[in-house]
C-alpha cells in the first residue's frame, strides 16, 4: 500500500495531499512520506488546512444530516 501511495504521490503531490487524509489506512503514514519526499513545509500546511477544512464541513455535515433522520424516527 506504501509504494502504491509513493506512486499516486509523484505523479500527483498537490492532488495527494489534499485528498490523503480520506484514503483508509494511510491517513497516519503520508505526511511522513510526504516530509521525506522534500515537499515544501509552507505548501503542504496551506494544502493540509484546505482538507482539513473540507474533511470535517463533510463528516459534520453528514452527522447533521443523519442526525436530523435519526431525530425524525
């Protein structure tokens, strides 16, 4: 699983970045491979605040939609 995100990463560093932190598995893993490619520090803190923010709008999102489901039944 490492070399095929090794793989996704260099064809794709930004991409990779903003999406790691939804692949199963390697949430924990990639920024450490990502510091250790010499990815610029001030690049992937900006890309990882822009998913960070993407990913929690999401899951809050959809624990208030279910939410509000599970408050109806």
């Amino acid at each position: 699983a490492y070399a095929k995100a090794q793989a996704h990463f260099d064809r794709h560093p930004t991409l990779f970045v903003l999406l790691f932190r939804f692949l199963c598995g390697l949430r924990a893993a990639s920024p450490v491979m990502i510091g250790m490619s010499g990815f610029p520090p001030a690049r992937f803190a900006m890309l990882n605040l822009v998913a960070a923010v993407v990913w929690s709008l999401l899951f809050v999102g959809i624990g208030y939609a279910f939410g509000m489901g599970l408050e109806q039944a």
